[in-house]
C-alpha cells in the first residue's frame, strides 16, 4: 500500500471490507506524498453481511471524515458509503 501511495500522480482507489482509524493514521505521510503528487484518493469499504461488522466500519468511517477535515485535506480523500 505504502508503495503504490507514494508512487501515486492521479487516482488510488482503496476498497476495504472494513475500516480501522489507525490503520489509516499509519498511512498519513503517504497519503500525504500521494496528493502532493497529484492523486485523488478514494476509499469504499463494505460488503459484510454482519450488521455489528458494518456499524463499526459505519463509526470509522465517520471519525476519518471528521479527521480528514481536521487535516483540511476534504478536497484530496474520501471515505465513501
């Protein structure tokens, strides 16, 4: 991941069956790197049938908006539905 990241210019599509925050900290720098490059970063995640499974990744998605905000980087990620 960390690769492709910071090889990105235009576009990584990341589709997760679930959402971990810290998972997505640890990523910051090459995020980062990708959207000083150029990239659009967009992340999916779903597909699991549990409703407890589906919540959680719900609140993830949710505390990632609200810290993508607070790196004032809306323009260049987003978590979809």
């Amino acid at each position: 991941m960390q690769r492709t990241l910071r090889k990105a210019r235009k576009l990584v599509v990341i589709h997760s069956t679930f959402l971990r925050e810290g998972a997505f900290l640890a990523l910051q720098e090459d995020f980062r790197v990708a959207m000083n490059r150029g990239a659009k970063i967009h992340v999916f995640w779903g597909q699991s049938e549990s409703t407890t499974e589906a919540a959680t990744s719900r609140a993830e998605a949710e505390r990632l908006r609200i810290q993508i905000g607070n790196w004032g980087l809306n323009s260049h990620i987003t978590i979809h539905n």
